[in-house]
C-alpha cells in the first residue's frame, strides 16, 4: 500500500477538520495512514520534509501557506518524491500558477493520493552579504526592491484579518520614501549592464492574487526565467506600470480579441523584461530580498539561476 506524509503548518489550518479529511481520502484511495508532521517557529518545514522522505514515502502533501510549500520543495528538488499541494494561506501563489483548486481540500487530496506528477522548474537563489552566502530555492518569485520591502512593511495582524488586501497599506508605506536603486546586473554571462531601479522580480511563474499577470510570457516549465526591472519616473511611470500590468497584462492579453487589440507589443519605458537562465546582481548597498513572499534579509548582491525540471509537483489526472 503507498503512504503519504503531510506537513502542516498549524496555524495555517485546522487539525480536526483536516485529520477527518485525510482519513476519507486514504480510504477512498486504498491508502495506509498518512504521516504527520508539524512545522515549527523553529523548522518551518526542512526538517519534516526530509524525515517525510528518510520514511519513503510515495509524496508529500504541503498543508500551509507559501513559506511552507517553498519550504518542503526545497528538501524534495531533486528526487523522485512529488509534492501535492493543499493550499491554506493568504497567496497560494504555486497553485494559482497550476490552475489547482485553493478552497476544496477533498479535491485536493484527492490529486495527491489519485493524481499524476509534472515536472515543474525551480529557481536557485545565492544570497551574498559581506562575507555571508545563503543558497535557497524559489518557486514562483524572488524580489529585491519595493516588492521586499513592501513585504517587510506588511502587518501580519492586518495580513492574518485582511489576507492579500494587507499588502495596500504597506504599498503607501514604501512608496513615500523614493526606495531607487543602484545596481548592475549580468545576464546569462554576458555584457554587464548599470542601471537605477525601484524593484526587480525574478520570476518561474508570472500570476500573482488579484488577477495580477506580472509576467506574462512566464511558464513554470519553460527552463526560463523571466524578469521584469521596474524604474518609472514620478507618478505618471507608476501608472504606466498599472496600466500595464492589470488592463493589457490581466484583461487584454487574456482573449484574442484583447490582443488584436493591443496590437504589436510596445515597451513601457517603466518596465524593462527580460529572459535567462541566470541573473546575477549586485547592490550599490544592502537591500531586503524576498522569495515566494518570505523576507531573507538583507543582501549586496544575488545570484539566481533556473533548476529545470526539478520538482515534482502532483496535479489532476487529466481526463
């Protein structure tokens, strides 16, 4: 019989519910009884993601918001063990981009005990300061810039009540100070280029909550990374970039019709995009970085590169 092993983030879900849940669905699926593990302040998920695999089991369920899925696929890039997804937190930014249902656990566990694996890229992250390196992986996006900070200005009561609407308030928060950046990049080794910029996002997959398509080229599974440099000048540059990305990026380029009408591509001087397999950057000074919205402190300089296929992730079986 094959086993599962789920870790839960405890706040982020509600045990007796979810114990029901899993006990129908191993039933239903002929299954022994799933492992349990708990994330900690202390291991947000490593830890019980690498004892899910020490126990050999057939996948594991990730039951938390993103830092607890970011968390789990870090540990399981690179093997055989696929990840099933059961989404309970304020983003879901990994399901969103695979189309998964967010708010029906049974059908969820159900693509875990029942569903087919794809293989999905994973960004890789080198996080230097001073004499500090960190390597982390991403799923959906790495940040540095207004995005970070504006993550670092989130109250997490207001996040916990408000949910994606959280971010509003820190938005004015950050954009009061000017928050520009110097920094020059290279990209997949060639000519390094210098440049002043308010953010740059680094992306696997390019939708975000709120019907917000960040980066429309981006697909999970492409072996691409896809990158936008946001650098308006003054407030007509900033509604340039909303323009963009919530009427041509979330409404027009969704249908044919939207993108006939938009016509030939045009460049929005406040917003650069580009394409790569690796990224590297450097920072005139420290700056908060984040990855699929989880803050990891500040850095000088950043060295991101795409895993391709690395992940297994658990979907639907198509029909």
């Amino acid at each position: 019989m094959s086993r599962a092993a789920i870790v839960v983030n405890p706040v982020k879900t509600e045990e007796a519910a979810l114990r029901a849940a899993l006990q129908a669905a191993e039933k239903r699926h002929g299954w022994e009884d799933t492992l349990w593990l708990e994330t900690t302040e202390d291991d947000p998920g490593s830890g019980q993601a690498r004892e899910a695999l020490e126990s050999g089991v057939d996948v594991v369920i990730a039951a938390g918001g993103d830092g607890t899925v970011r968390t789990v696929a870090e540990e399981l890039r690179g093997t055989d063990t696929p990840l099933a997804l059961l989404p309970s937190g304020t983003g879901n930014l990994l399901a969103r981009n695979l189309d998964l249902t967010l708010d029906d656990v049974e059908h969820a566990l159900d693509t875990a005990f029942g569903g087919q694996d794809r293989a999905i890229d994973v960004g890789v992250a080198e996080l230097r300061d001073g004499g500090r390196t960190e390597r982390r992986a991403f799923l959906v996006m790495a940040g540095v810039g207004i995005d970070a900070q504006m993550i670092a200005a989130t109250d997490d009561e207001l996040k916990a009540k408000a949910g994606w609407l959280a971010y509003a308030k820190a938005i004015g928060t950050v954009l009061r100070d000017k928050n520009e950046l110097r920094l020059r990049y290279q990209l997949d080794g060639g000519t390094v280029h210098s440049m002043h910029a308010h953010t740059v996002l680094i992306g696997n997959c390019g939708s975000l909550p709120a019907n917000i398509l960040l980066l429309p080229d981006a697909a999970v599974d492409d072996g691409i990374l896809d990158i936008v440099v946001l650098r308006p000048e003054g407030f007509a540059g900033w509604v340039r970039i909303v323009v963009k990305i919530f009427w041509e990026n979330g409404v027009l380029r969704r249908t044919g019709a939207g993108r006939r009408l938009m016509g030939a591509d045009k460049e929005v001087r406040a917003m650069n995009y580009l394409k790569g397999r690796e990224l590297v950057i450097s920072l005139n000074r420290p700056q908060d970085v984040e990855l699929d919205g989880d803050l990891f402190g500040r850095v000088s300089a950043l060295r991101v590169r795409v895993d391709p296929g690395a992940l297994r992730v658990r979907v639907p079986r198509s029909s």
